[in-house]
C-alpha cells in the first residue's frame, strides 16, 4: 500500500482491524496475492492453506480456485464489480458450501486500480433452512394432495373454499364445481338439521367437533355415508373449518353384512336349539293325539252300542286335546319364525319367559328336573318376543343338561324389577357352581362342557349377542351356591 | 275272577279315556294318575297286567317297576320317540306301548293278559 495514512492510523492497527472484520473478506494486489485477509475469511473457505494465504497468490493457496473465478478476478481488476447472492462451492473434500460473494476493485491514492477485494459470507445454513421448508411445504402439499382421507377447508358460513381430490372423489363433484362455488348445506340432507346444530355448539365451545356421522348428497343426487371430524382454524383474524372427511361406504357395507351375519347365526342356533328340544316337544304331541285316539275310538265303540249318552263330553275332550296340541305347535311355530328385519316391540317379559317355559317344560319334566318360580314381576321392555324366548330357552336347556342326570334336580326362575329402570331374569341350576375360569370361559363362542354331540357350544356366545342387541347385559353370578345367569334388560319407556 | 288290568297316567284325561273303552270290551281297569297310590292297590291285589307312561312328574316308569316286588306283565307307555334308548335291557318290561296307541294291538295285548289270569287261577 502507498500514500499516507490518516493521522493516528498505524499500518499495525490497519492490519489488526481487517484481521477482526466479523465476515470473510480478502484483499489482493493486481498479481491476485493476498496483501491482507480477516480471520473469518479462513472460517468460510474452510481449512486454512498449508503454507497461510498472505504474500501468496489466490491460485497457489486454492489449487481447486476455477478459471470462472480467474475470470471474476481479472475483469474486476479492469474495474468492474461482481455479486452473486447464492454461488456453490465444491470444497477440496467434495461437500458444498454456498457463498453470498462480491469482488469490487480497490484504487490506489492515485486511482489506479491496485487489486480487489472480496467478500464472502457463508449461506449454507440459510440455504438448507430454505431447502427444509420448501421440502416441508411440498410434504404438506402433497399430503393435502394424496390424503386418502377426504380433506376440506370451508368458511364459517360453510363455503367450500379448498377440496383435496379424496374429498371431490366422495361428493362426485370436479375442483372446478367445489371449491369456491358450493356450500356445506347445498351437500347437507335435511334431517341432519338438528344434529348440525349440536356440531355447530361443540365447534363454538370446544373448536372442534365430531366424530359426527352423517351423509352428504352427492352429484348424482345419491347419499354417501361420512364421517366427519374438524376444527377451527384462524387465518388473518378470521375463522376457518377444517374438517377431514372418510366414506363410510365399505364400512356401512361390512357393519350391515355382519349384522346379517348375525342375524343368520341367530336364526341357525334357534334351529339347533329346536332340534335339541324335538324330542320333549314330541312327547308333549304325542299325549293328546293318544287322548284324541281313545276318545275317538270309544266313542265309535259307545256309538256302536247304541249309547249316546257320553258324545258330547268325549267331543268337547277331543277338541280340548286339539287345542293343547296346537297351543304347542303354535308356540313352535312363533319360535321357528325368522327375526330378520322384525323391529323390536313392546314386550311384558313375564309372557316372554312363560313363552320359553311352555316349550322347555316337557324336556324338564321329561328328565324329572323340577321346575320352580320365584316372584315373577310384569315389566315391559323393547325387543324381539322371539329371539328373547331364544335366550331364555337356551338358559334353561343349559340348566336342564347341567343338572339331568343329579340327583333331585331343579331349575329355580326369578323376574325382578329393579329401581334402576332395569329388569332381571334370572335362571338358577342345582348343579354345584362353576369355577372362575368356567365362568370366564363360559360365553365365548365353541365353548362348551357338554358332551360332544350335546352342544353347539355357541347357544351362550350367541345368546349374549342378542341381549348386547336389547341393551342389555347376559352375566353369569359367581360366588353364588348355584350357577345362576341373569338376564339384564332396560326397561321400556312408558 | 281275573287278575286286574292297572292303568297309570298323570294325564287324567287318558286314565279315564282307557278305562271308558276297555270296559266297553267288558274288561274293567283301574287307573291312577300319582303312580305311589298305585303301588299299595298293586300289592294288595292279583295283577293281569300294568300299563305305565313313562314320564310323569317326580318318578319314571321304571322307578315304579323297582318298587314292585312281585312278578307282573309291565308294560311301558311313552309319547317320547326314544323310548326304547330307556327301557332297552330292561328284563321286567314286558313291551312299550307308544303313544299314540295302536288301540287294537293294546286290546290284544291286555286282552290276553287278562285272559292268561285267568287260565292261571
């Protein structure tokens, strides 16, 4: 450097201030040597050279230093100036490092220029922070995209504003007619008016609402079943639905093929059962139809013999018989009936136990097991007549089976109204009681301690589906003297 | 004299049916509908024949048959398909009567039980 310095400027200071200078920054003469440089500058470019950079020219300190840059150097020594915001570097290992840079020439007291000087600031950081969130961005762009669940922004007064192509897949509505043109309401049947309203409150006091499931009518006007859930979101001072959306479709599907399933499985276990009970039924036939024969045949014989006189008493016997036998084939035929579809009705759960009793109470006293009642309290509930008496039956066949074959054998039947708006129908055994584990096992489906033959082992499993399809609860009471199931249904509204 | 024909039912319809038609074949029966007050009247008496139903509340037939110490025809009434799975080796039940009757067949049956009572005396 020539010419004077400023008073009180040494050249030592001079150094010592461009040593500290917090960024990169080099200056070089018009050979490119280094006449002075920062310590942040070795920072920047990395290790420092071998042999230091000052006194040495640019491209002997950086051997990898590129003809571009030679360039850069020459034409700012001619006078121009040189910047780029963003330039990346292949450092001597092979990893990047980007550089903000400027070259500009510095003059001589007499103007002639005497080198340039460069400054450089490392924005790798910033670049990769930028990187990050561009990433992050098409993340969450794509995930808005691709989401198999149906995604949508909507304004308060329930304007569509952004529709992801699941949502559009499930209204049957393209981009172009959704977003910005539709409402919430125009999608909204009328019948879910009352429930929209309770979403609306839960939205306002909780910034959420759903599940919530309902239907939307789509294009073709056919109803789609959904399931929403959503939140408020603000934007600029202003309030935002965001709600994601799934089509029930399959899942309404698969609920209705199992309820089905269900259904069937009732209705096969009901014929099981039937087929179990065949035996005491026909015995219970058997009797009149043997009293309907004697009387026809003894009055054939009176009539023969020219007495008249017992024909009206061994007639009324004759249609008394008849109508016992089909009081029974009636009961049977009520039972046999399928329950697919049947809505539940008003029920008084004593005719439904005694129902049950009339079918069961020949195989029972067939077998010598006595059949005795506790208090039998009227209540009314809301179910299948059938398939309760399906439940009961299966109880007291279990009861019957448990304890045929003991001696002095006995089934104990309680109906009991209680103040919890529930009622109780309980079936009690004389066998001993059953262990925990029995008891745990007891309800699961081809469980089964009867003999093989005996049992489906489905009667229980089934049977609590039915009572879980009352409302009810089917437990068997541990603890007790004698195994004991209770029946737990709520009772009907008055 | 002949032995008595015994005709235990719990149905009381069926104990007076049977009885009405074996005395129009001029045989007179006696019926029970609680097999226990049977077993006294069968002791005390000369027996041609019993007739039994199977099922009847708080005894069986062949409950009442192991109660009966003497030698007799016993024959079992039943309304129940498998009776004979019951009364299957069984040395002292003579035959099954089912229900609904084969009214000729039990006529005979009864008939020539009575009949051989009366040879035997």
């Amino acid at each position: 450097m020539r010419g004077e310095l400023p008073a009180g400027l040494s050249l030592q200071l001079l150094k010592e201030l461009v040593r500290h200078v917090p960024i990169a920054f080099a200056a070089l003469d018009r050979e490119l040597r280094c006449v002075a440089h920062s310590e942040s500058w070795l920072v920047v470019h990395g290790d420092s050279p071998a042999q230091g950079l000052l006194g040495r020219r640019l491209d002997e300190a950086y051997p990898e230093v590129s003809d571009a840059w030679r360039g850069i150097c020459r034409r700012c020594l001619e006078g121009s100036t040189e910047r780029q915001a963003m330039d990346a570097f292949e450092r001597a290992d092979g990893s990047h490092t980007h550089l903000r840079w400027q070259v500009a020439p510095w003059s001589e007291a007499d103007g002639a220029i005497g080198g340039v000087v460069i400054y450089a600031e490392n924005v790798s950081e910033q670049v990769e922070t930028r990187r990050r969130l561009g990433e992050h961005e098409s993340l969450v762009r794509d995930f808005f995209a691709q989401s198999p669940l149906g995604l949508n922004l909507c304004r308060m007064d329930g304007l569509w504003l952004q529709s992801n192509d699941a949502f559009l897949r499930i209204i049957g509505y393209t981009r172009e007619e959704a977003d910005r043109e539709l409402t919430y309401w125009q999608l909204t049947p009328r019948r879910y008016d009352a429930e929209e309203v309770i979403q609306l409150e839960a939205l306002r006091t909780t910034r959420r609402y759903g599940p919530y499931n309902k239907e939307f009518i789509r294009k073709d006007g056919s109803l789609v079943p959904v399931r929403l859930h959503g939140f408020l979101i603000e934007r600029d001072g202003e309030s935002f639905i965001w709600s994601l959306i799934e089509d029930m479709t399959e899942q309404r599907a698969l609920e209705r093929r199992l309820e089905e399933e269900q259904l069937k499985a009732i209705q096969s276990s009901k014929l099981a059962m039937l087929g179990e009970m065949a035996a005491g039924i026909a015995h219970e036939i058997n009797n009149p139809l043997a009293a309907i024969d004697l009387y026809a045949y003894s009055l054939r014989a009176a009539l023969d013999a020219g007495d008249t006189s017992h024909v009206d008493e061994v007639i009324a016997n004759i249609r008394a018989s008849v109508a016992r036998a089909g009081r029974i084939v009636q009961g049977l035929r009520r039972f046999g009936r399928t329950t697919e579809g049947e809505a539940f009705a008003r029920l008084s759960i004593d005719s439904v136990l005694e129902d049950a009793v009339q079918l069961c109470e020949p195989r029972l006293s067939t077998s010598g097991v006595r059949l005795t009642r506790g208090p039998i309290c009227p209540a009314i509930v809301l179910g299948s007549g059938i398939e309760l008496s399906q439940v009961l039956i299966n109880l007291l066949n279990n009861a019957h089976d448990a304890v045929a074959a003991t001696a002095d054998p006995w089934v104990h039947l309680e109906a009991l109204v209680h103040d919890d708006g529930f009622v109780t129908v309980s079936v009690e055994d004389s066998g001993p009681p059953l262990s925990a584990s029995e008891a745990d096992r007891i309800f699961r489906p081809f469980f089964t301690t009867k003999k093989v033959g005996q049992g489906t082992g489905l009667g229980l499993s089934i049977s609590r589906s039915i009572v879980d399809r009352h409302g009810g609860t089917l437990s068997l009471e541990v603890g007790a003297a004698h195994p004991r199931f209770v029946v737990r249904l709520p009772r009907a509204a008055k | 004299m002949s032995g008595q024909v015994v005709y235990i039912d719990d149905e009381e319809l069926l104990c007076r049916s049977f009885a009405w038609i074996l005395k129009s074949s001029g045989i007179a029966a006696k019926t029970f509908t609680d097999p226990h007050e049977a077993l006294p009247f069968i002791r005390d008496h000369e027996i041609a024949i019993v007739l039994c139903d199977f099922r009847m509340p708080r005894m069986n037939a062949l409950d009442l048959l192991q109660q009966i110490d003497k030698e007799l025809p016993f024959y079992v009434v039943s309304g129940d398909l498998d009776i004979s799975r019951f009364v299957e080796g069984q040395p002292r039940v003579r035959g099954v009567i089912p229900k609904p009757f084969a009214i000729e067949a039990m006529l005979a049956t009864v008939t020539t039980h009575v009949s051989a009572s009366r040879g035997s005396r």
